[in-house]
C-alpha cells in the first residue's frame, strides 16, 4: 500500500541519518573497547582514602603494567580528572553513542523488514 511504502521511506531515511551519526562520532575520536566500564575504587593510605578510576573490561585485552607480555582486565587510569581518566571518560562515550545508535539501527531494520515482506497486519 502508499502508506507503507511511506513508512519504508521514512524507515531507510531515519536509518542513513543515524549512519551518519555513527561516521561523525566515530571521526571525533578513538572508542572504548566494547564492553568496557570505568570503575572508581578506593586505598586506605595512612589513614587517608584516595579515590581512583579504571577502565575494566569482561576479557583481559589491556597490557599489564609490570609485564606487557600478559593481559589484564584494567586499566589504570588515575585519579579523577586526570588526562588518562578524561581520556577513558570520551572514548567511552562515543562507544556508548555508537552501541545504542546501532541497536535503533536493528530496531529500525526489524521494523523495516516486517513492511516490505509483509509480515505485519494493517
């Protein structure tokens, strides 16, 4: 019908306007690893906490500090404010714009498919 294909039209166009989101924050700068997350913890040193922040990930892909031979699950990224904490901070923003963009894609695609093969009941 017009009024689906309406919808396919405004379907493909919504999904090339975020494809293009996605090439501008990429072109901003590097991404986070996926999956990863900053983690604030604290040490007690003589009687005094000091608060820092790491960037963690589910899988061992950052090299140790004391062996750059192995991997481990962090890295360090200082206290916070700190170039390597803002650093973390931006990269995982743009990760996180581009995860949630992408799963509006799929969305969008689903929906997509289900007019132009028919599967939805109008």
């Amino acid at each position: 019908s017009q009024a689906a294909s309406l919808r396919v039209k405004q379907i493909k166009s919504l999904i090339r306007s975020l494809k293009q989101k996605i090439k501008k924050i990429e072109s901003e700068g590097e991404l986070a690893p996926a999956n990863c997350r900053i983690i604030r913890y604290q040490v007690k040193r003589n009687q005094k906490i000091h608060w820092y922040y790491k960037l963690q990930s589910p899988e061992s892909i950052f090299p140790m500090a004391t062996d750059s031979e192995k991997n481990t699950k962090y890295k360090y990224l200082g206290r916070a404010g700190s170039a390597a904490h803002i650093d973390a901070v931006e990269k995982l923003t743009r990760r996180n714009l581009i995860d949630e963009l992408e799963r509006v894609i799929q969305s969008l695609t689903e929906g997509y498919l289900d007019i132009y093969i028919g599967t939805e009941t109008e």
